[in-house]
C-alpha cells in the first residue's frame, strides 16, 4: 500500500465508489442501527483502495425503507480509525425485487452469462432498475462534490452515469463491469439494450476483466447503440463524446493471503482438515451457489473418473464448498437440490471402505478457514461454465506459493486468460476434465512447482495495488505519474490488442487497416 499518493492530494476531488452493496450491512437492534463488515469479492477488492485514497463509498446498506427514502446514514469506517464515509443508499423491499432480484438477476446476470433461455424480460423490472439507479445518481448529487471522481460498479448502476451527466456534465466518471460482457448479438436480445449501452457511454472509462469482453463492448457499441469506434485504441465515439474501454483483471491483497497461510494455527487446521478427509489426495473447490459456477459439470467429472479409472477410488477425496446464494429463489433451490442428490449418488455408488469420495458444505467460511482448505488441497478445481474473473484461482496460487499445489481452470473464467500455466479443462466434458484432474495429480514435483511459481509471478505483479493504478491511470492519467507506465515493447499481455474469437462464433477482432468503422 501507499505507493501512490492519494487522489485528493493530487487534486482538489475524492474518490467516490458506488455499488449496488457496501462495506458493511446496517441491522435495526435495541441499541439501535449497528454495522456489521460485509464479506464479498467487490469489497475485498475495493476496502482497501477506498481505505487508501479516503473518501465515499454510495451502496445500499441492506436496511429497508420506503420507495419516497432516498438518502439514509452516513457512517465513518472503519470503526475507531475511520478511513473513508459510507453513504447508505435507502431501498424499499418492492425496488430490491424488482430491480435486483428481476431486472439485474433474473434478466442481465443469464444474458451476460450466455443462458439466454434464463433471461426475464419485463417491463417492471427495467422499469424498477432505471428508478433506482436514478436514486442512486441522486443520493451521489447530494452527497458529493462536482471536482469528485465517480467510480460506479457493475452491471447493477450501469444506467448511474447517464443520470449524474445531465447534471454534471464535466463529471469526472468510470464504470468498472466485473462480470463477462457477451457477443453483440446476444446482448442485442435485451428489448432495452441500445438504451442500456448509450447511457454506458456518458462514462469516460469502461473497464472490463479482460480483453474478450472489452471487445464484446466495443462491438455492441458500434452494432446496437450505433456509435463509432477505434478498436485498436479501445476508443468509442458517440455525439461529440469518447469513451475509453479497457480490459484489467483485478488483483487480490496477496500479502493477506500470504501472511494467514504462514500463521501456525492456519496450518495446523490445514493439517487437521487432510486427516479428516483421508485417501491419497484432496481436491477443493469454493464457489457461490450459481449456475455458472459449474459445480454439476465438475461433480459429472468426478463420477466419470471414479467410474472410469477405479484405481483412484479410496485415494481421491474431492471437498466443494458452496456458498449459500440467492436461496429464496426457486432456479437456486433446484440447482441445490440437484447439486445434493449428484453427491448423493457419487458417495453411493463409490464409497469403498468407508472412504467417502466427495465432501459437500453448504456454508460460508470465514478466511481463515478458507486458507487452511487451500493449505491442505493437492489441487483447486476452478472450473465455471463462465465467470468474469475468479479469484478463487489466484487466492489459491498465493496460498500455496511454496507447496506444490495444482490449479485446474476452465477456459471459460476470466481468469485462464492471466494464469495461462495452470492446466485448463473444457468443464462441459467430463472424460476431459477427468483426464486433467489425473495430469494434475500425477504431474512431478518440479513442474509442479514451476507451474505455480510462474503463476505466483502473475498475481502478485498483477495484484490490487497493480490494478487500482493502471485504472486511474487510464482514467485520469493527466492527475497521477504511475509505477506501472512500461515501454510500449513492456506491455503486460493481458492489456495487449489481440484478435478473439467470439463464443457466438465470430471473429471479434481489429476490422480493416486502420482499425476504424464507419456506420
């Protein structure tokens, strides 16, 4: 930390971050309203970058109130040694139905993840969404400066930009989108798409995990919002306005990770976690309850290899930690209910002396407990149908820097285009991901260690510090000199241009000789 100076040092603005949840949750008690540390990748992420620069965090924190409350507490934090402000957003319980469990989950999460087929579309959640983030944008008008740098995140306020610039029309304004953007054709699905995208476009800065769905962007911008767009820059221009889209993958604390890994009652429960399971050699995986996460397609993969190979029988034991989401949803409890009853019959079918092949928890666990099952895995299973990122992948190649643990990744998470040594498994086939599990567990100490070494290099080069930087570099270049600026032959690779070619089977790659499409 602290290798740059803080924003409002450099200019007469704060750094002001909004989200759809914050850094903490507000809960009603007998002494009053308490605050309670929230626990989720965005925070993880963004606490201490907040924490650095100070400032204001605009989110929702959790409380309920009526449709007509807009602005609610605002809180120092953290606790005894306040860093920054968060400015609770008030939402009533119809507009969090609506706008976030209708428009944002039941209709952009699938479309954004390629299941079409899951896709809502109704009129009352958009409408819903285009209400809140108008209260959103109205509860940052209120509480923040016009020399402020406006951070929105994710796909929850991405209508935010549009309402603050009929209002400020010289705001200083960045969108980072943390989950996958599609190919044009199926966001164009969306009845309100051309809309959603032009008022993405009143940011100065669109940032994306990585360049397949920065250039996702860059072409639904030019096909269904009708803009101009210079794909060798990254730049979109639209009625006398420009946009910059970039592709950064954000990093982890790796230290964080690093000193619980080291600390002895970590290592101790590590150690106690591998005599309970037992056999030869233990699997992990840890992913939110999700139908992208690919936990059936992974459990599939474990049945094929305990069928087809018996010589791993009573030597494997697989843990998966899923993570409790969305559960009063019917698709989530189904998902649920499949998820137990494939366990089930795994365990069934393949138990040999006693020795139970998958371990299954439905819980959070606390970081701690989630370094020790790192520790004390030979291999992490990271294999989602299509995620954003993953961070997952990265905690476990810092916790295990000195082991000689293996990663296995879909190609399909935001994160394989980073970690390009960690073996790699198309999570739809069974025999395939079977076949890498084994490569991986049967692969000698020293590539091992190579491999994971290498890895270890891209994380902790490419970490939070690292991506905070070349975002406000990006941003607001003229305000900072960054530690990061390469020579132009230095660029790390994930930034650079390169041709991709798109899931819906286009090539989505530089048009033409100069980059630049005319409509």
């Amino acid at each position: 930390m602290g290798f740059i100076k803080p924003l409002a040092v450099k200019s007469n603005g704060q750094l002001v971050i909004v989200s759809n949840r914050g850094a903490c949750t507000f809960r009603e008690t007998s002494q009053g309203v308490k605050g309670i540390p929230s626990v989720s990748g965005l925070v993880s992420a963004l606490e201490p970058v907040v924490a650095r620069e100070g400032g204001v965090w605009v989110a929702w924190g959790g409380r309920f109130g009526n449709e007509g409350d807009e602005t609610g507490i605002s809180c120092p934090l953290p606790e005894g040694d306040p860093k920054y402000v968060f400015q609770e957003v008030m939402l009533a319980p119809r507009e969090v139905d609506l706008y976030y469990n209708g428009f944002a989950n039941s209709c952009l999460w699938p479309l954004c993840h390629n299941f079409i087929e899951k896709s809502v579309f109704e009129e009352q959640y958009w409408q819903a969404y285009c209400q809140v983030n108008e209260k959103y944008a109205r509860v940052i008008l209120r509480t923040t400066k016009p020399q402020d740098f406006i951070w929105i995140h994710d796909y929850h306020l991405a209508k935010v930009p549009s309402y603050i610039r009929r209002f400020r029309t010289r705001a200083r304004i960045s969108l980072f989108w943390h989950i996958p953007f599609p190919p044009a054709e199926i966001f164009a699905v969306m009845p309100w798409a051309k809309e959603y995208i032009s008022d993405m476009l009143d940011a100065e800065l669109v940032g994306f995990h990585t360049q397949n769905y920065a250039q996702n962007f860059l072409q639904a911008a030019e096909e269904i919002a009708g803009a101009k767009v210079d794909y060798v820059s990254g730049t979109i221009y639209r009625e006398r306005k420009r946009t910059k889209v970039v592709a950064l993958p954000i990093g982890i604390n790796w230290r964080e990770f690093e000193s619980l890994a080291g600390s002895a009652e970590v290592m101790q429960r590590a150690a106690q976690i591998r005599r309970s399971v037992g056999g030869d050699y233990m699997l992990v995986g840890v992913d939110r309850l999700d139908y992208t996460k690919g936990i059936l397609e992974r459990l599939q993969a474990l049945a094929w290899l305990f069928k087809n190979c018996p010589q791993y029988r009573g030597k494997v034991t697989f843990v998966q930690i899923a993570v409790p989401s969305r559960t009063d949803t019917y698709a989530y409890q189904e998902l649920r209910r499949k998820i137990e009853e494939t366990v089930g019959r795994i365990n069934g079918a393949f138990t040999e002396n006693y020795h139970v092949p998958v371990r299954y928890l439905f819980k959070s666990l606390s970081k701690e407990e989630l370094v020790a099952h790192y520790l004390a895995a030979d291999m992490a299973l990271v294999t989602p149908v299509k995620d954003g990122l993953n961070l997952v992948a990265k905690e476990y190649v810092v916790t295990n820097a000195n082991n000689t643990g293996v990663l296995l990744l879909s190609p399909f998470a935001g994160a394989a285009q980073q970690l390009k040594e960690a073996l790699q498994a198309n999570p739809f086939s069974p025999r395939e991901t079977a076949e890498q599990i084994i490569a991986g567990l049967e692969m000698p100490d020293a590539e091992k260690k190579r491999r994971l070494k290498a890895l270890n290099n891209v994380v902790r080069n490419q970490d939070i510090d690292w991506w905070w930087e070349q975002l406000r570099l990006n941003w607001l270049g003229d305000v900072l000199q960054s530690r990061y600026v390469s020579p132009s032959d230095k660029v790390p690779e994930v930034l650079r241009h390169e041709s991709v070619i798109g899931l819906a089977g286009r090539d989505t790659g530089v048009f033409g000789s100069s980059g630049f499409i005319s409509s």
